[in-house]
C-alpha cells in the first residue's frame, strides 16, 4: 500500500500543521477541499459543479489512492483538523505507461505562498524516488500560474510539450496547458533534464 508516515511541517512564517495520507474518514473533509479550492483557484481545471461525488464516491477513491503501489495521496492538515491542501499522484493502469505517475496539487488561498506546495512536493517526489516503480513524476500548469511554474522549475522540472488553448474559463478566454516532469530514477532522465536530489 502507498503509505508515508505523518510528520509535522513548520513553514516558512512558523504555522505548523501536519501532513499525511488520506485516509477513507476523510470524504467528507475532502470534498469540501475540493469545493474550495475549485471556487477559489482559477488555475485549477475543475469547477465547483464538477465536484458531484457522494461522499461514499470520494471514501471509495481515497481507498483507490491507498491501495495503488505507485499512487498516493497527500493532505494537509491544519491545527483544529481542517484539510488546506491535498497532493496526489495518480499512476496508468495500461502497462507501457506504468513507469510515471502524474502530480495534482491544490492549496487553498489562505494557505498559499507560505512554503506547503514545496514541502508536499518534497515529500511526493521523495516517495517516487524510493519506489522502484516509479521513474517519473509528471504535471500540468497553466503559463500564466508564474507562481507555480516557477516552483516547479525550483524543484527540477522541465517542460514537456505543451496544449494549446486547451483550457477555457467561464468568462470564454482560454489558456495553454504546459506539460512538466522531473526524473526520480538515476540515468532515467533524457539529456537535459535533471534528477530529483540528484541536482
């Protein structure tokens, strides 16, 4: 099972909180993180009408998360028990593309700009350097999202390859949707592209 052991983050202007893995309990905390978020960020690609599972829906995804030797599932959470951020890597089931899994992260906005992305990536990434399954960990990011991409490049991931107009918001502009990875793997990684810890 893809598990990590809970472990308490200060970040960077001293606010401690925890981060761990989801556990089934956490459906209803969960939905209402999406629902935030979705509300809230404009560089995510759902919207809050998206979010339609019953809770026994999200309990049963959760369990997905827990159950999948390449995926995971990340929370943070706050003191008084509130989720203010959730990471996950979702792994393929079709055998050739078994080796990456793809990084989804939200945070919400109270909670941004403080060091938690950095530190649930951190802890995502040293999760799929230590899994012999995993060689590549893989993400999607809006260009105009500067503050996230430029977490990304800090972290070791190099574009991809890149969807034209393949968002569009509600008010009808559109945004390109850039692809990102970063290697995990000692002599995975293409010419030009770094390894994660091996910078």
């Amino acid at each position: 099972m893809a598990v990590i052991e809970p472990r308490a983050l200060t970040l960077r202007d001293g606010a401690a909180l925890t981060l761990r893995c989801a556990e089934e309990g956490d459906a209803f905390a969960s939905l209402r993180l999406r629902l935030e978020t979705t509300r809230t960020c404009p560089y995510i690609a759902s919207l809050p009408e998206d979010v339609n599972e019953s809770p026994w829906q999200q309990a049963a995804t959760l369990r997905g998360f827990r159950d999948d030797p390449r995926g995971l599932l990340l929370y943070a959470q706050a003191p008084g028990g509130a989720l203010v951020g959730g990471l996950g890597l979702k792994s393929n089931a079709r055998r050739k593309l078994q080796h990456w899994v793809d990084l989804g992260m939200a945070i919400v906005p109270a909670w941004q700009g403080r060091g938690l992305g950095r530190a649930m990536i951190e802890a995502a990434l040293d999760f799929a350097a230590a899994n012999p399954l995993i060689e590549k960990v893989t993400l999607g990011v809006l260009p105009e999202n500067a503050r996230a991409h430029g977490l990304y490049v800090s972290m070791g991931f190099r574009e991809e390859g890149r969807q034209y107009r393949h968002l569009r918001q509600p008010d009808g502009t559109y945004s390109d949707h850039v692809f990102m990875a970063v290697y995990v793997k000692p002599g995975a990684a293409p010419s030009g592209f770094e390894t994660w810890r091996g910078r």
